[in-house]
C-alpha cells in the first residue's frame, strides 16, 4: 500500500474467507475478499503500490491538518464561513477601485514624475470631457453649443472649468495689433481722405460732402486712363451710396442708413468677424466642441460616473431642442469610465461563466452532484478569503487587477480537483472517510502544495516590474492561489465528512477516467509526439511575427460611444484627445524639439 500502512493476507488469495488486514499507526481494519475473479476485476488491481517509506514531517502535518478538519467538521466551517463573510463585509465596505490610466504606473519612475511636474505648471488636460456636437449647419451647432454651456455653467456641483466659447471683446482695444503690412497702408490711406472731417466735424454738411466728392472724382478722371478707372471705382460707388442714402431718408426717415458705414462695410465686417466671439470648431465646421471637467472625485468603480450622467442628461434634453444636431462625450475620464464599467459587466459575465463552466465539467466528470456542489463552496470560499486579502494588502482593484476572479477560479479549482479524487479513489479501495482523506494528503499533498506554490510564485515575481498595475495583479493572483490552496486541504476536507459521514463506499460515484485516452496515448505514442513536434515548430516559427503594437486606441473596447467619437475627431480634425508632452528648459529647445 502507501507510506505509513502494511498489507498482510490472513487466508490464501482467491479463497472467498480471505481477509486483508491494514495495519495504521492508529490501529488497524481487515475488509474480506472478494472472490478471485472480482478481485482480479475490482480494486486490488488498481491498488497503490507499497510505498515503503515514512511520511515526512510535511506529509504528517498536511494529514494532521485534513483529518483534523474532517473530525471537526461544523467547528471548522463556522470559522471559515466566519472568516469568508468578514472578508467579504470588509471588501464591500474597503475595497476602492482606481480607474485612471495613470494608476497602472509607478509614481516613483522618472517619466511619471516628469509627467506630475508638467501637471504642476499647466494642469491636467487629460481630465476634460469633451462634448462633441456634430451638423451640417454651423449656426445650428452653435447655438446646441450655447444652450448646453449655459446649463453647464449654471450646475456648479457637478462641473467646473468649462469651455466652449472664446469671448474677443477686450481685445478690440488692441485691433491694430492684429492687422498686417497692407492694412495698414490701407488704413493710413482711408484716413488720408478723412482728414478733412476729422480736422473740424462740424464742416460736414450735404454742400462740403457733395463739394468734396466731385473735386475728387475730377482729379481722378484727370489721371492716365487705366488709372483714372482704378481711382474713380471707390468715388463712384460713394456718390451712389450717398445718393441712395438721401432718396431712401427723403421717403422715410426711419430708413436712414449712413453711407460712411455702407462705404466701409467690408472692412466693418472684417473687424466683426475677427473679434466676435469663437467657438471651438473643427476647419470642416461640421463639429464643434465643448470642454468640461468634472467636479466629482472619481473614487468610484466608474470614475467621475455621476458628472457624466448629469453631463449625458444634459445633452439629451439639448439634443431634444435641436433635432439638427448630434450630440456625444468623450474624453479620457468618459474613456476610463465606460471602459471600467465595460469591464466589470465583462469580468462579472466572464466569472460567472467560469464558475459554472467549472461547475458542469466537474458535474459530468465525477458523475453526480454532491462533489461538485462541495467544490464550488470551497471554491466560493476561497473567492471571499482572496477579495478580503486584496483589501488588506492592496486596498484597491485596477482596470488590470479587477479580472483576477475569473483567472483564480481557472487555477484555484485544480488543487480541489485533485484531493477530490484521490478521496474518492481510495474510498473504492475500501478504506473509511477520514482515513481516505488523511491517506490524500499524505499521496498527493505534497505534489499540490509544490505546484500552488510554484504557480504563487510565478505570479509574486510580478512584483520585479515597475509597472504598478502587473505588480498589483500578480499579489493578488498570487496570494489567492495560495488561498485556494488552504480550502482544498481546510473546507473541503470539512463538507466531505458532513456529505459522506452515513455514505458506503458502494454508494459513492465512479468518476470518468478516460481509459480510451490514455490507451491512446500509450499505443500511439510516436505519432502523438511527431504530430505534437510539428505543432510546436509551426507555432514557434509564427511567434516571431509577433509585433508590439504603440497605439493605445486599439487597447479601448470596440463599440464605446466615446471610443467611436474619438476615431471620428481623429478623422475629422486631425487631432486626438490622448497626447505626450516633451518638456524643455528654454523656448529655443522646446523648437529644437518640435
């Protein structure tokens, strides 16, 4: 048999009052043989060979531990459920989720703290929401842009720091300033011919005005003829404005309109134009854009979530006064927190389906329902005790680190997987519950304690990297591991000594064991490995066209509103809302750079 057991007939083999005896350290059974021909059918066949070695020290412990739990079984449970249910009011009440990129980083490397020092000087662009109102008509999209910026300026309690539209009106004192070479020729020009009016404003009469114009319209006429065109054109089209002024104020005067104004009504225009108020706008005109940020902390699983609701209750009541328009948000907070709430309805699916996945393969594997109903309480319990760990040592998930549930029920289910059935085999092989269990623990212990660890272990080394995000989710993985470990050998132990304490072991199901399979591989062992070495070439010759890919667009889920905005502003306007910065100490090493 194994390790701490001697295997002694009684009678001869084959005789049906033959009696095997097993000899433990705590005493001994003899169970009564079968005849020869379902001896050499059942369990005698398949039993473990001697193993004449002692347990070791850690083989003892692990069966101390397993029977331990096994003997005491409604005390063991309560403390774990205990502990399970402390872990989990702990993590639904401690546990903080951070949703910005920035969080994924080491703030102790150099780029981060250049990148915290450029938010120090100029703040943190990265933090607008960005409306993006989209139409034909470019009045139409600016008055959408004025209606929603004025409820936005009015909520105070949830934005702060909104732009949509430059006011230029101070600048009018300073209009000179913005006027090139031959505009002010011009201008000097203009003046030229004022400066009769404005020497002495009082001169200005019908007679001096009419006087005036026809002196001038002489002088020119009497210039070269291609001259002379040139000169009179802007004279001639005076007089017809004065004239049309007099005929219109001589049939109502309420109709009166300056010719001086109507005479300059290009260059009026020109100056209205440029120092009327702007609005952020694509060249095409067929966007326009309003920046806001949120006032909200985004300690929340979806960041600033409730400003963005406000800000998209907002814009749908906009768009329901402007039909004309299309109205959506982006923005990397609106990014950061549709993704997180993207991937928290993916990881929740994707664990669900993991959980019950598990469920109905060990279901159709062992055959029956009560050994994977008691796995995947183990299991749930691990679940509670790794969410418990994570709040204590990190205090936080990440957009990396939140799909640690799914991974954990993939790995963590093996360990229960496998002291399951030894238990079951050995319960075949005649022997009680809790000697079944201690004889598990002692086989096969040390194979699952080195393998949990092993694996914990390959996670933990995350820990090397600078990156906070990786680093966090191999703590997590790693010490979940080792927390599914303790419930396969804890928890389970327990609820199999509850579920089988009246069950024979006639009654208990036999699992599937692939003989097909293993025949297979045993009788075809050379093709197997050729058409395996062929595989492995075939997969390792393509790794190499592996490429990495920069562009972390392509990392944003596919069908986000603001993920499908942002790619059309980037084929709209040539710009994006995700940017690096390089720093420089002077103006003329900032152009070096560029």
């Amino acid at each position: 048999m194994i390790a701490d057991r001697w295997l002694l007939p009684s009678g001869q083999p084959g005789n049906p009052d033959c009696v095997w005896t097993f000899f433990w350290p705590t005493g001994s059974f003899a169970v009564a043989s079968p005849p020869a021909a379902a001896t050499a059918e059942h369990s005698m066949d398949a039993l473990t060979p001697p193993n004449e070695d002692a347990p070791s020290r850690f083989q003892v412990f692990l069966r101390w531990v397993t029977v331990g739990c096994a003997r005491s079984p409604w005390l063991t449970l309560t403390v774990c459920c205990g502990l399970a249910l402390a872990a989990t009011w702990l993590t639904q009440t401690q546990l903080k989720f951070k949703t910005k990129r920035a969080d994924l980083i080491d703030p102790q490397t150099d780029y981060h703290q250049r990148w915290l020092r450029y938010l120090d000087a100029f703040g943190d662009a990265s933090e607008d929401m960005v409306v993006v109102v989209e139409g034909d008509d470019v009045k139409q999209i600016e008055a959408a842009i004025d209606d929603l910026g004025g409820q936005i300026d009015a909520d105070t309690g949830h934005f702060r720091n909104a732009l949509y539209r430059v006011d230029l009106s101070r600048l009018r004192e300073k209009a000179l300033q913005f006027a090139g070479p031959d505009d002010l020729q011009m201008m000097l020009g203009q003046l030229d011919e004022f400066q009769v009016l404005l020497r002495d404003f009082k001169k200005l009469n019908l007679y001096r005005m009419v006087r005036e114009l026809r002196f001038q319209l002489k002088g020119a006429l009497e210039q070269p003829p291609d001259l002379a065109e040139i000169a009179a054109g802007p004279l001639v089209r005076q007089i017809h404005l004065l004239a049309t002024s007099l005929r219109e104020f001589s049939a109502e005067r309420a109709r009166y309109q300056s010719p001086w104004q109507t005479a300059m009504a290009e260059q009026f225009s020109q100056i209205e134009t440029q120092f009327a108020d702007r609005y952020l706008m694509n060249a095409r005109g067929s966007m326009g854009f309003l920046k806001v940020q949120p006032k909200t902390s985004g300690d929340d699983f979806n960041g600033p979530a409730e400003a963005i609701e406000r800000l998209r209750t907002l814009m749908s009541e906009v768009g329901t006064r402007h039909p004309g328009v299309k109205l959506g948000v982006t923005g990397v907070p609106v990014l950061e927190s549709d993704e997180m709430r993207d991937s928290q309805a993916s990881m929740t699916q994707a664990s669900v389906l993991s959980f019950f996945g598990v469920t109905a393969l060990l279901i159709w594997g062992l055959r029956g329902f009560r050994y994977p109903l008691l796995s995947t309480i183990t299991m749930a319990v691990g679940m509670a005790w790794s969410f418990g760990l994570t709040t204590l040592l990190i205090g936080h998930l990440n957009i990396l680190s939140v799909s640690f549930a799914a991974m954990l029920l993939g790995i963590g289910v093996d360990f229960s997987i496998v002291v399951l059935e030894r238990y079951i085999e050995l319960r075949h092989h005649g022997l009680d519950l809790h000697d079944a269990l201690g004889e598990s623990a002692v086989s096969i212990g040390p194979g699952t304690v080195t393998a949990a660890v092993t694996s914990a272990i390959g996670f933990f080394t995350a820990l090397l990297t600078d990156f906070t995000g990786v680093a966090e989710l191999g703590v997590i993985a790693g010490g979940g591991i080792l927390l599914f470990l303790v419930a396969a050998f804890v928890v389970q132990p327990a609820l199999i000594a509850i579920a089988d304490r009246n069950l024979k072991p006639t009654m208990i199901c036999n699992p599937i064991e692939a003989n097909g399979y293993r025949q297979l591989l045993s009788r075809q062992a050379l093709p197997i490995c050729v058409i395996c070495l062929a595989g492995l070439g075939f997969l390792g010759s393509r790794a190499l066209d592996v490429k990495y890919d920069y562009n972390l667009l392509n990392l944003q889920a596919e069908g986000l509103e603001p993920v499908e905005i942002q790619h059309r502003i980037f084929e709209q306007s040539d710009s994006s809302l995700l940017f690096a910065v390089s720093l420089a100490n002077s103006a003329d090493e900032a152009r070096d750079l560029k």
